[in-house]
C-alpha cells in the first residue's frame, strides 16, 4: 500500500450501485429492496440475534467466559481463538501464541482452540464468525479486483456490517485472553493488562448487544503484515503507557489489519483516525473498489482512501493458491 487517507465525502458520492430490485449484496438471494436497504436509504446488513435461544438455563459454566449471564450449557466447546473460517488456509503462519518456539510459526486452524466456550454461547456467536469471514475477505478481494490486469474499469462493490465487525473483535479479544495466553508487546505483557472482561460479556449479552469498540482502518504500514503473506495471523494488543492499560487491539488477518479502540471512562479519541467509516475505498493504478459499511445509526460518515501499488505476480499466485476450491 503506497499512501492512505481519509474524507468527507460529498453528498453525491453516497450514491450506492445497487436499484430496489437487484439481488441484495448480503447474498441472502432477496431484492435489495426487501431486504438491506434501510428507511433513510442506505444499505444496513442485519446483524441478527446472537443470544442463546429462551429459555435460559440458569447455569453459569465455570469455563465459559460469558458466564455471567447464567445461561451456559454443560457442554464446553472447543473455540478457535480466531474464526475457524478465517485461519482454514494452506500456508497458515501466526505471531504471539504462547507456546511458540518461533516468533513467526507455521501452524494450522486446529491447534488454534481453547475450551473457553460452553456450545450454548459458542453455537449463538457464530453469526459474528460469518460477519468477520465477509468483512476480511471482501477486504483481500477489493485489494486484488483494484491492483490485477485487466482491461475493464468496473469497480468492485460489496457491503459489510462495521457493527458485526467490532462485536467479533470484542469476542475474539476475551476469548484471547480467557485462554490464558500470554505473549509480549515490546516491553508488555499482554497478561498484565487485561481487557475488560466483566464489561465486554455484559455488553455482547445485551439486548441489542452493545459495542464497546471503534473501529479503524489503520493509516500507517506497520498495522499491515503483507510481508508474512496472505496466510499471516497475528494480534498485536496496543497499550496507553500513561495510563497504563489496554486501549486497543489490532487483528492482522490476509495481510491486512484492522485496528479496534476500547471505549472506556477517560479514553481520548485519536486525533488522526477516522473511526467508525461508512465507505472504504481500495485505488489500484487503473480500477477501484468501494466496501460499504453499514452502521445502525444514520450519521454523516467518511470514506477512507487505501491506494495501492500494482499487485506482485508473488501475490497473484498466493492469492489464487488461497482460493483454489
């Protein structure tokens, strides 16, 4: 990525590529019209319910992080750290797992789980799992659409949910944690600053489930690993050395990172991010992609800019062996 920068958009460049009648981005096979195009107008992929189905069981599953809510099953899951549907590729290589010999290791989706779920809570999540496989890989193919060869300027569309996006990273982040882990940040221990686990199991059993996250599209490289390849998985905790705690995570996931604060009483907002984007635009040297995010609210949003350099035949053959099936 050669340069990243952020807008305001004007009004005109809301215009979205889909009519009433054409098939929804979500793929749910309905009109847009019907089913992702929300009152005010714009497209708003439905989260969908992510709570355990009534009744509750009354039981708190002691290795269930979100037993508060006394309504765990008596069967524990094997949870991945990060979504299954992510991490199951060819080449898999991941950054700061405790038990590795290596800074960077080869690994596969497998060895990457924990009983840190009963199947109750862990069946309920899934839906944030999908959420977070569409968000990423959209993001891996607006990058590939925007830098390959071709002769057609057609731009790339696709939407995602930023709301899903930022309840998976609250989940992925307990589950890190809950597991025991511990690795080091520089002069950190990911272990000595632990993330609000009382307030996130709260917040994602709420009715409707509350985000205690701002999402962010990093500006600066080192929040990408492309070096590591499209298989690469790591997790790089961000702490606020004044005030001693965590105050962000970011997921490196197909060479890409997403970068999420944590909302918390006297948390200041970054003064050169843009948080929460409604569009997201991918400019290769000929074509472009735009990733629309949906949020709940109807807010003024911006648009981000990624602007690429052309794709190397190294990351055109990753890409399709990632793909291939």
């Amino acid at each position: 990525m050669a340069s990243r920068r952020w807008i305001v958009p004007p009004q005109d460049q809301w215009d979205f590529p889909w009519t009433r009648g054409d098939r929804c981005p979500c793929e749910s096979g309905k009109p847009f019209g019907d089913c992702c195009l929300s009152p005010d107008g714009r497209p708003h992929l439905k989260l969908g319910p992510i709570h355990p189905t009534p009744p509750a069981t009354g039981y708190a599953h002691p290795r269930c992080y979100l037993n508060r809510s006394c309504d765990c099953s008596r069967a524990i899951s094997r949870e991945h750290y990060i979504s299954r549907g992510l991490i199951s590729r060819p080449g898999l290589k991941v950054r700061g797992m405790p038990w590795q010999a290596e800074p960077v290791m080869a690994t596969s989706a497998d060895a990457l789980t924990s009983k840190i779920l009963c199947q109750r809570h862990n069946s309920a999540l899934s839906p944030l799992d999908a959420h977070a496989q569409r968000a990423f890989l959209a993001l891996e193919a607006a990058q590939m659409h925007a830098t390959k060869a071709s002769l057609s300027r057609k731009r790339f569309s696709t939407l995602i949910s930023g709301e899903a996006l930022e309840l998976w990273a609250m989940k992925t982040l307990s589950g890190l944690y809950a597991t025991g882990m511990d690795f080091k940040v520089g002069p950190y221990r990911f272990r000595d600053y632990p993330p609000p686990m009382a307030d996130i199991a709260d917040a994602l059993m709420a009715t409707p489930p509350r985000s205690l996250m701002r999402l962010e599209v990093p500006m600066d490289a080192d929040a990408h690993e492309a070096s590591l390849g499209r298989s690469a998985v790591s997790t790089l905790p961000v702490i606020d050395e004044d005030q001693g705690r965590l105050v962000a995570v970011i997921f490196r996931l197909q060479g890409l990172g997403l970068k999420f604060h944590l909302e918390h009483e006297g948390a200041p907002t970054p003064s050169d991010a843009v948080l929460r984007p409604h569009m997201i635009d991918v400019v290769g040297p000929d074509r472009s992609s735009r990733i629309y995010v949906s949020w709940g609210e109807a807010r003024p949003g911006q648009i981000v800019f990624l602007k690429l350099k052309p794709a190397t035949p190294r990351q055109k053959d990753a890409w399709r062996a990632s793909h291939k099936g």
